[in-house]
C-alpha cells in the first residue's frame, strides 16, 4: 500500500515538473504599453485570439475584435472591457471564409480607424467544406483570408510604423506538403482534415517570410508563431468519441488559453525582436523552421499562387 503511494506521489511530482517547464510554456515578460496604439485581432472572440484581445486591452490599446459572428463577439467585447477596464474594445465583423467580407471590413475599418499598430492574424479552422469563394475551407481561412487581409491593410501599418504583423502558425507545419496543382478540394476524411491544416500552416509561415522581404526598410515587421498546444474551442467540431478519446490528453497536457496567448502577445509586443522579421517563434524564443517551411522559392510561388486566388493578381 505504502509503496503505491510513493509511486503515485512520484508520478504527480514529475507530471507537475513537467507541466510547469515544459508544457505550460513561457509567459511574455515584456511590459510594454500599448496606449494610444490600435491592435486587430482576428477570431479574437474564443480561445487564444480572445486572451491575446485581453492582454492587448490591459495594455491600454485600442482593440479591434474581427469576428464573424456577431453575438459570440459582442459578449467578448463585454467581457474583455470588464476585465480589462478599457473601453476602447468594439467589434467589427470579418468572415475570412469570404473574400467579399474581407474587402469589406478593410474598407470599414480604414475609413473609421485612423491607426494601425499591430495585426494578429489569429483566426483558424480545423475542418471545413468549401469557402464562398469555392476554395478548401481550411486553406481558405487560415491562409487566403489573412493574406488578403493583410494586403489591404498593409499601407496603413506602413504610415504608422513602427507596426508589427503577428500570424498564428503552429508546429503542425512540420506535416504539411503544398501542391499547387491541387489546391482546392477540401480533405474529406479526418487525416486529409488534418493534412490541409498542416498545409494551411505552412502557407502561414511560408507566407510570413516573403511577407519579410516585402516589409525591408519599412519598419514593419512580421513574425509566425506557434503557440502551443492549447485547451480551446478548436475541438470543439469532434465526434463524440474523438473528444472522449482525448479528454484525457486535454485535461493533463493542453495549455490554457492564457498560457497559449504568450506567443502572439510576446510577437506583438517585446522589445528587441525586429531583426528576426519573417521568422518563427516558439516559446518566446526564434526557432528554425523544417527545411520546407523556409524553401524561398515555394515561398515566392505561394505568394503569386495566393495573389491569384484572392483577386489581387490576374494573369
Ligand atoms: N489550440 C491549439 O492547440 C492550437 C495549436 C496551434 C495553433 N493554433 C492556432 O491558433 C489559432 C487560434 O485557435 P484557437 O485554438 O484559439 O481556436 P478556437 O478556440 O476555435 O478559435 C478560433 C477562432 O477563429 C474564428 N474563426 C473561424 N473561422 C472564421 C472565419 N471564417 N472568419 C473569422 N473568424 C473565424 C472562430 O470564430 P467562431 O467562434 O465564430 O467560430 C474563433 O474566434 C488558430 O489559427 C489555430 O490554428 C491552435
Ligand atoms: C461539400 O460541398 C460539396 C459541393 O459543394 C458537396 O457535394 C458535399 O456534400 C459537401 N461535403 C460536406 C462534408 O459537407
Ligand atoms: C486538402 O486535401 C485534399 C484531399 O486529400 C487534397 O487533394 C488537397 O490538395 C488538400 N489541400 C490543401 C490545401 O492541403
């Protein structure tokens, strides 16, 4: 009997060891404020965008919540001002499965907002069908939307520079193959699922470092991020059974939301970092990335590929 409880007490102390080194990840020590300077979170309504949304607004910025749904925002706008007690949170709507809806939200926001300090491409799918545009879903959210997105916003954070560009990647990229000739049709069993968001995520890094060489001179700078593996509403398009198999894991090993916000908010805010533009980061820390996410002619590709596909291009 005495013996299983030192063997549980042993296991407790290395599974607490672990968590705390290891697994929770490593808190954003940078003080920075953000007064006077406006921030877009995008998917910032749940989950890491919306904990990245809060240290944003505890830091005195201007927060823009780009959401597509209306009601899930407005309760996180109420939430993040009460916690945060800065009034200067609103919500404006974006839904990156559609093309049309990010133009329109460009043009809303640069016609009412005169700033733009930092953009956190955030928002993330895992599955999906078909977007507006007749693109995969996953490819068109996580990597299209944001592109896009980011064009268009890209001369004002040049006018207020310094501005910062932060998009959520994740460590998934290490699984994703591009094929260019084959793009469009959405995975249809849970591996293809998972393998167009590895490719999703690639495209985010891929995407970050031509956006680097672009961004030369400007003081803009841009950064992809992995955050983790994060205890959000992500899982929340599980079967029954996946999420039951899961749990588990979940319960033990997953990050908060607040711990998995650290990356993004160290990207957005720590002093010092503008060299590593267009890089990786993982644990407040640069990280090199597979050979295949930093293959600068895939990277060039991509970006002709992607300009095509949102309109931006048209030969
Ligand atoms: N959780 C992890 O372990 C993990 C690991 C690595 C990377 N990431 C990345 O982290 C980012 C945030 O994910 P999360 O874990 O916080 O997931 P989440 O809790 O599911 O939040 C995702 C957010 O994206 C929004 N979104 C989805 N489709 C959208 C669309 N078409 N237009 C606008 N917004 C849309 C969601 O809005 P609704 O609430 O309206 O659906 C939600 O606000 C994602 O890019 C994800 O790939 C997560
Ligand atoms: C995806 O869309 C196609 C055509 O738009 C449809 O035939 C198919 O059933 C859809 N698949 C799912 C899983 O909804
Ligand atoms: C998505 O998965 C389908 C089926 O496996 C594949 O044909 C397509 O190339 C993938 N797309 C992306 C962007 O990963």
């Amino acid at each position: 009997m005495v013996s299983y409880i030192v063997a549980a007490a042993i296991l407790v102390a290395i599974y607490v060891v672990t968590y705390y080194n290891f697994l929770k990840g490593i808190p954003c020590r940078s003080d920075t404020s953000l007064r006077g300077k406006t921030v877009i979170v995008t998917g910032a309504n749940t989950g890491i965008g919306k904990e990245t949304a809060l240290d944003m607004a505890r830091r005195g910025a201007r927060v823009i919540l780009a959401c597509r749904n209306k009601e899930r925002a407005e309760a996180a706008v109420f939430d993040i001002r009460r916690k945060s007690g800065n009034n200067q949170v609103i919500f404006m709507h974006l839904d990156l499965a559609s093309l049309k809806s990010v133009r329109a939200f460009a043009e809303t926001f640069l016609k009412s907002e005169p700033q733009l300090h930092v953009l956190i491409n955030n928002a993330g799918v895992g599955s999906g069908n078909k977007t507006v545009d007749g693109y995969n879903t996953v490819l068109g959210v996580n990597h299209l939307g944001h592109f896009l997105l980011t064009h268009l916003l890209l001369d004002r954070l040049k006018q207020c520079a310094p501005s910062r560009i932060v998009t959520v990647a994740s460590m998934m990229y290490r699984f994703g193959k591009i094929d260019f000739s084959n793009l469009n049709p959405p995975g249809k069993s849970f591996i293809q699922q998972m393998r167009n968001y590895s490719c999703s995520k690639l495209c985010n890094i891929l995407f970050v470092r031509e956006l680097a060489n672009c961004l030369e001179g400007t003081k803009v700078t841009c950064y992809s991020v992995h955050p983790g593996v994060v205890n959000t509403e992500a899982f929340r398009y599980m079967k029954f059974w996946q999420k039951m198999l899961f749990f588990p894991f979940v319960a033990l090993f997953f990050r908060t939301p607040t711990d998995g916000a650290q990356m993004s908010i160290y990207c957005a805010v720590q002093e010092g970092i503008e060299k590593f533009s267009g890089r990786y980061f993982t644990n407040c820390k640069v990280q090199e990335v597979l050979p295949h996410a930093r293959d600068d002619a895939v990277a060039r590709k991509l970006w002709e590929v992607s300009e095509r596909m949102v309109g931006l291009r048209s030969y």
